[in-house]
C-alpha cells in the first residue's frame, strides 16, 4: 500500500523559514539551531492509511519547534495535523507562553475550535510571562472528535513548570487510560545556557522551591515516574526526552512504570534511523503499557526530510482492544454545567432550555439515537457524527440559555477607581515578578538589594489587595456616580 500523501511540511518547516520568530530570535540573541549534513531520514515503519480506519483511535506526535505566534502560522500547522486524520494530537516544544490568555492561549484554542467543533485542548509551559508570545519548550495535547466522548479527566499538570499533560479516557472494564505528552530540556548544565531557554526556566523554578539540586533532567526522571505510578492507569507515554532509549534514565521509567517501547524495532524490520542525527541518539520515545501494547495495529515514521528531531510519529489502536464498549454510547452527557447560586437564574435557565430543547426535538432524537445504540450493542460511525451534530446544536441552546441569565451588569464600564485599583495590582505583580528573574542571576550583594525590594513590594501588593476590596464594596455607587458624570458631560448645553 502506497504511503500517505498528506503534506506534512508545515509540521517540519525550518524555524529560518518563520520570518517572525527570526526577530524574536535576533532581539534575544538566540542563535538559530543548525544541523549536520547528512541522508535524508526515510519514511520507517507501518504505512498510514488515510482516511483513518474506522476501527483505530490514532495518536500523532510532532516536536514542532514552535506553533508559531500568527493565527496563519498556527493553522497551518493546525491543518497539517488534521490532514493526518487524528484522533488524539500531541505537540511539544509549542513555544507559546500560555500565561497570557487573551494575547496567545485563547486565539489558539479558537483555531483548534476552527478544525475540530469537538476537541479538549492542553497547553503547559512554564509559569513564567515574557514579553511577547514567544516562550521556549511547552507541550500540547488535543483530543479530537469520537474521541472526546471517552473524556473522563484532562490535566495540566498544574506544577507551573509545563514539562507534560495528559488526558484520561475510559478504557476497557472501565480501567482508566492516561495519555501523556512530555518534554524534558536538553542541556544538563541550566546555567550554560541563555536565561530565556526551557532549562533556565525550570532551573529557576526549582532553585525559588528550595531545591537542593536544582537540575531540571534529573528532577524530570523522578517525577514522571511518581506521576505514573500515582495511578493503575493504562498508559501511552509520549516523550522528548532528549536521550537515547538505553541510557539508564530512560530505562528507569520503562522499568520501575511497566512501560515497554512502540517504537521499537521488531526482528524482522529494518532498525529505523535515530531522529535527531547531530547527536547520534533517538530522544524522541512512545511507550505504553503491556496490556495497550498488544492492541497497536501500526506505528511508523512518516517524515521524509532533513536530518532533525522534529519527526511527525503515528501509532494506530485498535478502538474495540484499548476501549471495548466503554462510553461508547454517544448520547453521553456533556460536561459543561451552569454554576450560579441564584434560585431565579437557574429557573430562567432551565425554562428557557428545556422549551428551545423541545421546539428543536433534542429530547426525541436524543432517546431514538440511544435506542438504536442499544440495540447494535455499540456504536457505529454514522451513530457518532450524528451525535456530534445533535451535541453541537444543544451546545448552542445552552450558550443563548446562559445569556438569557447573565449578570445584569454585563457589559458596563467598570468605575474608574476600580479600574484604577485593578492596574495597581498589576503593576505591583509585575514588579515582583521581574524582581524574582533577576535574583536568580544576581551576585550575592545585588541578591540582598532584590531582597529587600521584594519584601516592600509584597507589603506594597497586601495595601493594593485592601484598596481593591474596599472599592469593590462600593462597586456600584461608584460605578453610577461615574455613569452620572459621564452623561452630564456629554450632555448638551442648553440655548
């Protein structure tokens, strides 16, 4: 069978070729990464057949060297994935910094909305806000369409250090199955390298925690491993872990968590070339479980490019082997909920969408869809598109319920103390903020100054904290004050 035609390249293409993240390169002094000539990395491993099977869940990888900060950028890549036919996505080194919500985290998610109406989407890095969306290492999870109904828990990972996520599907028996995306940082010397690298980013965090040894590599080993065996999960382990699958950390997972390689070789196939040939090591590693093991249908290599570490990966499931019947059932409830504490809220809630629900027949098609469910003992394909479409529409009712009793208040300008309360404490936490970045590199006599300062702004930010109450308990009086002025001004001048 001839190998898929997809193109990929958005997935590989050189950071030298993103015009954008060469002047971020160039204002942070970051020189732009190289690699030695060399063959070409053939395709290795199974064929991937597209359209996905119907019977398979399939999982693609890709270190994409950053997702890029532009919106055509970031759906390029985006569409690339979707070419794949996945069912779950898994990025690493996305290089968004995901402190900045409105700016970076919320467009992304809307174009992942873009591609696939139903999806959960995980993005991790560090803790840390720069200057711009452009911020080292960071990893992403997204689950896509069928798939999401199997949700069962999504987790960031909330460590503040953005080395992985994952996600828990209801497996087989009702066994839960963790997905995990991971990324450990290169350089085993943190302060060798550039502060804005993933490694000094981790190295601080640990070093502000009181870490006795604050190397991040070797604090990724162990904690990985208390988080796989926090749990009797089946697991898939996805890792860039920047090291060969003999060196004895890697080992030390895949013994001490009961993992066993996908990626290995088996006898009778060709050993497939390491994915990053500078270094002459494979860092890019998938293991799962034994029980999971048995239920890959294929797994393969698929980039055929220059010598690199940003390889595009697939592995294939077979649904009914990792799932069997669990939540197959696609009129499973969704997730999202009205949370108010107001009795007349949630009346006007239910009212409104319980008589949309009916004009619409939701309820009607909802219980023949899980009928027939029941009768065919599973779920077909056409049973899950449907349900998407029935799900989208309820989606849309319950959004239009939710406006129906929002607050009041929505829409009106805040006063202009408030307004004023709210940028002092963003200013006072900037401050600190960038008070802790240069402790970590000062010498011991520029230390204590910072010291000292960080202890005026924390008594500075409490003040800030107290005027911020107080003005919120005059929130109203204020805000009407400022609407009476606002109107008297605009007013005109009688003649």
């Amino acid at each position: 069978m001839a190998r898929q035609e997809a193109d990929i390249s958005a997935l590989t293409t050189p950071r030298t070729q993103r015009q954008q993240a060469l002047a971020l390169r160039a204002e942070f002094k970051i020189p732009t990464r190289t690699f030695t000539t060399g063959p070409a990395i053939m395709p290795w491993g199974d064929s991937m057949i597209l359209p996905k099977p119907e019977t398979a869940t399939r999982l693609v990888f890709a270190n994409v060297n950053g997702l890029g900060s532009t919106g055509p950028e970031q759906l390029c890549i985006l569409d690339a994935f979707r070419a794949l036919d996945p069912s779950i996505i898994r990025i690493t080194e996305t290089q968004l910094d995901t402190t900045k919500y409105e700016t970076t985290t919320r467009p992304f998610l809307r174009h992942v909305k873009s591609l696939w109406q139903h999806n959960n989407t995980l993005l991790a890095n560090r803790k840390e806000t720069f200057a711009n969306s452009w911020k080292p290492g960071g990893v992403a999870q997204i689950v896509v369409g069928g798939s999401k109904i199997r949700l069962r828990k999504a987790d960031p990972y909330p460590s503040g250090m953005g080395r992985w996520v994952s996600h828990t599907l209801v497996g087989t028996n009702d066994i839960p199955f963790t997905i995990i995306t991971s990324y450990r940082v290169s350089q085993s010397n943190p302060l060798a390298v550039g502060a804005l690298t993933a490694a000094q980013q981790q190295w601080r965090h640990l070093a502000r925690h009181n870490q006795p040894n604050p190397a991040p590599r070797t604090h990724f080993i162990s904690d990985i491993i208390k988080q796989l065996q926090r749990n009797h999960h089946d697991i898939y382990l996805m890792g860039d872990l920047n090291e060969s699958e003999g060196a004895a950390p890697i080992q030390r997972i895949y013994n001490e968590c009961n993992l066993v390689s996908v990626f290995h070789p088996q006898p009778e196939e060709a050993p497939h070339g390491p994915t990053y040939i500078p270094a002459g090591t494979s860092p890019d590693h998938h293991a799962c479980t034994p029980r999971i093991h048995q239920y890959i249908l294929s797994r393969g290599i698929i980039t055929n490019g220059p010598p690199s570490d940003h390889l595009t990966m697939f592995a294939n499931l077979s649904t009914k082997g990792v799932f069997g019947n669990a939540t197959t059932d696609p009129t499973a409830l969704p997730g999202r909920v009205l949370n108010s504490k107001s009795p007349k809220k949630v009346d006007t809630y239910v009212a409104y969408l319980s008589a949309t629900m009916t004009n619409h027949q939701l309820f009607s098609r909802m219980e023949r869809l899980s009928a027939r469910c029941a009768r065919q003992g599973d779920a077909l394909p056409g049973d899950a598109r449907l349900f998407q479409t029935i799900d989208a529409e309820h989606t849309r009712l319950r959004h239009a319920a939710e406006k129906r009793c929002g607050q009041l208040s929505y829409g009106h300008p805040l006063s202009p103390e408030l307004r004023s309360a709210g940028e002092n404490i963003r200013y006072l936490k900037r401050q600190r903020q960038e008070a802790y970045l240069r402790r970590a590199m000062e010498t011991p006599e520029a230390r204590a100054r910072t010291n000292t300062l960080l202890v005026q702004l924390q008594t500075e930010l409490k003040g800030a904290w107290k005027r911020m109450k107080n003005t919120q308990t005059k929130a109203g009086e204020l805000r009407s004050r400022s609407n009476t002025e606002r109107k008297s001004v605009r007013a005109p001048t009688p003649s």
